[in-house]
C-alpha cells in the first residue's frame, strides 16, 4: 500500500529570518565577537589597574633577576631569607612548586631550556608575567582593557587545563631529578 498521489505533504516550514527584510537579517544573526578584544573606551581607572599590574609583574620579575639561581634548580628561594622546603627534606621528592623561583631566575638570566629543566609550568608562568607586564604597560599607556568572550572561553576548561599542566609539570620535575641523579634529594 503505497501513499497516494493525491495526497500532498505539507512543505517544510520556513525559518522565521528568510521572511524579514535583508536590515534585520542582522538582528536574527548577531555578529561572533573574538574570544579576546580591547575595549573600546579610555578611562582613569584602566590606567590604574594597568599601573598596578604592571607594577606587580615587574617586582615579581626584578627580584627573579636579582636573585642567583640555583644550580640543582631548587632553592633559590633561600635568597630570599625563606626556609627550604620542607616536603623536599622529608620525602627527598620536590613538592609541586619546587623550582618554580629558580624557573623564574633563570628565564630571566636569559636560560629559558634551564627554566624549563627547574620548574616547567614555572618557567611557562614566567612567560605569563613577562606578558602581565607588558599588557598591564599597554593598558597605564592606552586607558584601553583587554576583554576576553567568556562565552566563547570555558573557565571550568581552562581551569582543568591549568590543573593537569600544574600536576604533568610536577611529575616531569620528579621524572627529570630521577633521570639526572639529583633525586632523591639528600641536602640540608
């Protein structure tokens, strides 16, 4: 039993914006905004946020640079007048953030492979200041903010992106002291 001829299906139903005037085409179809964009306006206030980003990324790089690193590639800290780490002298493992300061110093000694061999994502959170810096210098200059489309960036994403970069970057430090001999560490 077939369908018959005479019975006509009705036709597929038409979207609502095909009907409208090509002007309100717009409104049916709104522009994608890019993930990050600069604002449009200038104000005193994005000076300051600038001024006190740009302030903090150059004290946390101007002490990494006046800092000596070290050669194990943990405990530059103690320059600093900080104990060492205790979780490294208990275990003789690094713990999470150690050589994340001697990451810091040596990249900004201009020894990036070194800051990597210390602390990967220490040498990677490096870079990330070095940018603070300098966006932070373009905002006190522009009065402009970087803005960044939260819609299009998953913050639950990033924040597990940064989470298992953190914890691979702490087994590549284990893996690294284990491969070179420096680990266990047996220091004082």
């Amino acid at each position: 039993m077939g369908v018959s001829a005479n019975r006509r299906t009705a036709p597929p139903p038409r979207a609502k914006c095909m009907n409208r005037h090509p002007d309100t085409l717009a409104e049916a179809h709104p522009v994608v905004r890019p993930w990050l964009s600069a604002s449009r306006g200038r104000s005193t206030r994005t000076r300051w946020i600038g001024a006190i980003i740009a302030a903090a990324s150059c004290t946390v790089l101007g002490f990494a640079t006046y800092l000596p690193p070290s050669e194990s590639g943990v405990g530059t800290h103690r320059g600093l007048g900080l104990p060492p780490c205790g979780f490294l002298l208990m275990s003789g493992l690094p713990c999470p953030t150690c050589g994340m300061t001697s990451a810091f110093s040596w990249m900004m000694h201009g020894h990036p492979v070194r800051a990597f061999i210390s602390q990967p994502v220490g040498a990677l959170l490096s870079l990330a200041v070095m940018a603070a810096a300098v966006i932070g210098t373009w905002m006190v200059l522009g009065g402009r903010r970087l803005e960044v489309d939260w819609y299009r960036v998953s913050p639950s994403a990033m924040v597990m992106t940064l989470a298992v970069t953190f914890f691979v970057g702490w087994g590549v430090k284990i893996a690294l002291g284990l491969a070179t001999g420096v680990l266990p560490y047996r220091g004082g």
